[in-house]
C-alpha cells in the first residue's frame, strides 16, 4: 500500500466514525479542541480536507480521534478487513 493508498483509507474510515457517532463536522472540530486544550478549534474545511484525503491529520490528532471515537489507532486508519 502507497502513501496515497492508506491517506484514503484513513479519510474513508474518519468519516465513516465521525458519522457513526452522529456528529457534524462543527461538534467533531469542537470535540477535537476539548481534547487537544487548543484556544480555538480546527477549522471545518480542515476536517473536510482529511476526510477527502487531500491531506492527513498529524499523529496526534489521529490518536485523539481514535479516543473520541473510542476504537484503536489500527481501526481507523487500516483498511477492514472482510469487507462485503
């Protein structure tokens, strides 16, 4: 798997989850400056540019995604397995 590979996997799954859990993209960005103590949130079009893949979100915010999501690092960035 490339680069460009496993950056959609990840944009896939992070709005796969992020919908699952019946946020928008303004209460995951809000959910995200709680997390991360930032003076202000992550911008929407900055979370739509991840789950675009057009960029990826550093390590860190990666793995507070996984802890508002409540899975692991691993499922949200790794393609399903057994996939229909």
């Amino acid at each position: 798997m490339n680069r460009e590979e496993s950056r959609i996997i990840l944009a896939n799954n992070l709005r796969h989850f992020r919908k699952k859990s019946g946020l928008t993209a303004l209460q995951l960005c809000a959910r995200l400056q709680e997390r991360l103590h930032l003076d202000s949130p992550y911008a929407r079009n900055t979370l739509t540019e991840w789950e675009t893949g057009r960029y990826e979100p550093p390590l860190f915010v990666i793995i507070a995604l996984s802890e508002i999501f409540e899975i692991t690092v691993d499922e949200l960035v790794r393609e399903k397995q057994g996939k229909e």
